[in-house]
C-alpha cells in the first residue's frame, strides 16, 4: 500500500483499516461498504479506487464497479482492469461494448496475462451470442498447448473446458477440466469437481446407450408365438394341398370303383335276368304236364 504515503499518517492509517476490512469479509455486501468508507476518505488514491471496483466487482454491482475501474484506470494507467472492465459490461448486457474493449488498441497493447483475460472474457461473450464454437475458437491460444507455463494457465484451461462443455463436447471438456485440476495448485476453480461431474454424466451417458441397445435387440427378436403364427400358415398350405390331394384320389378311386361295382352289377342283373328266362322257359312246359297230369288226376278223382 505504498500510494498510501501520499496521505496523512493518521489518515493513511484509517484508510488502511477499511481496505484491510474489505479484503477480510466474507459477506461481499458489507466487504462493498468499507470499501466505500475507504473512498469516501481517499478518492483519489489509485489503490482505494481499485479495491472499490473489486468489492462492488464481487457483490454483484457492475455499474458501481466499472465506474470505479474507470476511476482507477485514470488514477494509475494501469491495463490491467481492462478484462473486468469488459465482463462488467458483458454482465450489464452491452456485449458490443464489452467487445470493444477487449479487441481495442488498449487490449493489444497489454501484457500477455490481462490479454489471456480478455480471451476468457471473450469467450463468455460469443456464448452470451449464442455462439458456442467461436467462444472455444476465442480460446484457442498458444498458451492452450504451451507445456512450458501448464501451471499458471488453470483459468485459461477452465475456460476452455466451460466453453467445449457448452458446445457439446463433453468428453473433451472432461480433459481440459482435468488439466485445469492439475494446474490449480492454488484452488482458484473448481475442476476437480467439474471432473467428477462429468465423469457421473458420462458413465449414465453409457448406460442408457447399453440400454437402447438391448432395447433395439429386443425389439428386432420376433417372439415364439409370432414365429410360429407365422409358420402355421405355411404347414396349413401344405397340408391343405395334401388334404386336397389325397380327395381327389380318393375322389378317383372310389368313382372307379363305384363305377366297376355298378358295371359288375349291372352285369350280373344281366346274366340273372337272361338266367330266369331261360328258367321260366324251360319251366312253361314242366307247368303244362302238371297241370295236365292234374286235371287227370281230378278227372280220376272224379270218375271215382
């Protein structure tokens, strides 16, 4: 707190205080009010104004805050507030203006560190578009895959993997979430948790898979009953044919022989017809002698 010194000792101390209260409190609203009791002693101290913006940064006051960074930017020229500057605009919903301050010449003309900021800031801005692989593209910067500086990248790789997750990549997200965890010997994101979030999703990812599959199947196996339902009309056919078959061989056989039994009948009605006329010829004459040899007799009978 070196700018501090410009101030009187009592003052100085005072103010001190506040900023220390504000980096000390949980609760970001009351944080914002010693943050302002520091202002209202100290406004044009650079340090004052900028541990303001933070405070209403944090609580969730963006148009308090990008005044405030504003404040500070004059006070101490300082680039750096440029990326929070940006988001403050993006979260107040003025993504045009949030874009120009990230592709402005002050943006091209910081350091390396507030111009990877700005890429992530960037990145939320094309999702707020609704344009989800521009926000993994924004990213896409030598640091990505720069082996060299793994360790103080964990935001720039959380970033990435908040953006591919957003375009649907999720196994890829689960890598690059991964590669954040490692990174973030300081715990300032919570990758390792992304990561177990991810892997639960995707394990259920598989399971249902498995189970649409066994689903498919079952549905492609035709049951007993339908196979043999359908098989059935196939026997019928055959057996009716048989069946059809054998009527008319029967049907054949029994009209020869019915027509060979009447034949044979008819034949023997013949041979007896001719047999009994020749019976009742041969009979005319034995008649004449008996009733000859009868009257006779009665004549005989009679004469007695």
């Amino acid at each position: 707190m070196a700018e501090l010194r410009t101030l009187p000792g009592d003052l100085a101390d005072a103010v001190a205080r506040f900023l220390v209260a504000t980096g000390l409190e949980e609760d970001p609203e009351r944080a914002y009010q010693y943050a302002l009791a520091a202002r209202g002693l100290a406004a044009r101290v650079g340090i004052v104004r900028e541990t303001c913006a933070i405070a209403a940064y944090q609580a969730g006051r963006w148009a308090d805050a990008l005044t405030e960074f504003r404040a500070a930017r004059r006070l101490t020229g300082r680039n750096s507030y440029l990326p929070l500057m940006a988001d403050c605009e993006r979260a107040l919903g003025r993504l045009d203006r949030a874009l120009d301050i990230v592709t402005g010449p002050e943006a091209q003309s910081a350091d390396r560190v507030t111009q990877i900021e700005l890429h992530i800031v960037e990145s939320g801005i094309r999702r707020d578009q609704g344009l989800p692989d521009a926000a993994v593209v924004a990213l896409q910067v030598p640091e990505l895959t720069d082996k060299r500086g793994r360790a103080g990248h964990a935001r720039l790789f959380y970033a990435y993997a908040d953006a591919l997750l957003d375009a649907s990549r999720e196994e890829e997200a689960r890598e690059w979430f991964g590669k954040a965890a490692a990174a973030d010997s300081a715990d300032e994101t919570d990758a390792a948790e992304r990561v177990e979030e991810l892997d639960e999703i995707l394990i259920e990812d598989l399971d249902d898979a498995w189970d649409d599959l066994d689903d498919a199947d079952d549905e492609s196996e035709p049951d007993d009953e339908s196979a043999a339902d359908a098989v059935a009309p196939a026997e019928d056919i055959d057996a009716n044919a048989d069946a059809d078959t054998d009527g008319d061989s029967a049907a054949g056989a029994d009209g020869d022989s019915a027509a060979a039994t009447a034949g044979d009948a008819a034949g023997a009605g013949g041979a007896a017809a001719v047999e009994a006329v020749d019976a009742d010829d041969e009979a005319e004459p034995a008649d004449g002698d008996s009733a000859v040899a009868g009257a006779d007799a009665e004549g005989v009978r009679d004469r007695s």
